[in-house]
C-alpha cells in the first residue's frame, strides 16, 4: 500500500568466511517502489523486516 515503511536488513558480514554466524544490520526507509538489492555470500541469505510508518 502507499506510503512510508522501514526495512531492517539483516544480511551475512563481509567476514562470513570466517566468522559464518555475524550478520550485518541495516536500517532504511523505503517506499512500494523501492528496489532493495542485495550482494549475498554464496549459501548466504538474507531476512528483511519491514514494517508500516
């Protein structure tokens, strides 16, 4: 729906060869029509929470 949402992006740390269980967090605010891009480790992953404003 239109408006204001905030996306927490949780994603693997650029360390991950190392330390597999660290995780960066990013906090952002987004729109319907923002494209989130992602650079994922390989058998990496991602979670996003996003939430109405």
């Amino acid at each position: 729906s239109e408006g204001d949402y905030q996306a927490t992006i949780y994603t693997d740390a650029e360390d991950v060869e190392r330390n597999p269980n660290n995780l960066d967090r990013l906090v952002r605010k987004v729109t319907r029509k923002d494209i989130i891009e992602l650079n994922l480790a390989r058998d990496g992953g991602a979670l996003l929470h996003i939430t109405k404003l």
